[in-house]
C-alpha cells in the first residue's frame, strides 16, 4: 500500500538517479508478475474508493493493483506516467519481498536486502520523512519492506526486478 501523504514527499526530495527503463521494459514486468501467478489489476473498481492510493499488492490473494494518476472509468487503462511506472516497480518488489518470505502468497513480506540500501538509497531525509509516518513508525517491519520498495523503484529498472522476480520464482 502506498499512503497518499508519502508519494509526494518521495518525488520532492528525491536526489538519485533513476534508471531508465522504456515501455517495452515494463511490459515485460507486468508480464513477468502474470508468470510468476500475480494478478494484475489496471484501475480496479477499489480504486475510486481508495482515493489517494497509488497501488497495493495483497500477498494471499496474489493480487497486484495499479490506480493510474489519469484513472476515468474502472478497468480501463489510460497513458501511463512515471508515477504510475513507478507504482508498477514499487509493487512489484513487494512480490519480491513475499517470495523472499517464503513463498508468493504466505502473507510474510521479508526485504531482500540490508536496511542499508535503503539509506543509501533514499537518503536521511527522506529515510526519515518515511520513518515520521505513524503507520511506519508502529511496525518497524513494515518500515523496512516500504522504504525497500521506495529505494528499489526509485533506483532499479522495470528489466532488473523482473528478472528478480524470475529468480525468486525458478528456486
Ligand atoms: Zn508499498
């Protein structure tokens, strides 16, 4: 899930270089996640009444949902812009994450990485912009797995955590 109050936040103080990734890439990614049993959903109906929500990933019905910036009508898919690109690689991870806690759809998201990735990535402030969120803040792992899917997304290709995914999904 991603809080309306973080997106923002995230864009204003981002200093790191995002790496590119066409269309093409993160096609392959939406595909990726259908291979790897993940549900997509473009602009599900929930959407209009999780105003402000970007996307979320729900782990034990393997259910991926994209809310598009332009989003009309409910499953209709509009232009898609860097954010929701962003959406797409920030949710995606989350599937990595649940892989990485045994298993695609257990319901445990476990980081794949060193908390200090993140830092690194995201820099202190931001780090702690993210931190300062009451929902963050109560459950330290949930604050490790969101300020991983922040950092990757902002900081990994469409191509990379696909490829991700696939290793996580052939062991
Ligand atoms: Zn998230």
């Amino acid at each position: 899930m991603k809080p309306l109050n973080l997106l923002p936040v995230l864009v204003v103080l981002s200093s790191t270089p995002v790496v590119a990734s066409t269309f093409d890439d993160h096609l392959h990614l939406y595909h990726t996640l259908q291979r790897v049993g993940v549900n997509v959903s473009i602009n599900a109906p929930d959407c209009h009444k999780r105003q402000g929500v970007d996307g979320y990933y729900q782990s034990h019905t393997r259910h991926l949902v994209i809310c598009q910036d332009k989003m009309n009508r409910s499953h209709q898919e509009v232009d898609w812009t860097n954010n929701d690109y962003d959406t797409l690689r920030h949710e995606s991870w989350h599937v990595a994450q649940d892989c990485n806690g045994n298993g695609i759809g257990n319901g445990y998201l476990k980081p794949v990485m060193d908390l200090k990735y993140s830092y690194a990535v995201l820099g202190r402030q931001q780090a702690q912009s993210l931190m300062s969120n009451p929902v963050y803040r109560s459950q330290p792992q949930v604050h490790h797995v969101e300020m991983e899917a922040f950092a990757v997304a902002s900081r990994e290709s469409a191509r990379s955590i696909a490829d991700k995914l696939l290793q996580c999904y052939s062991l």
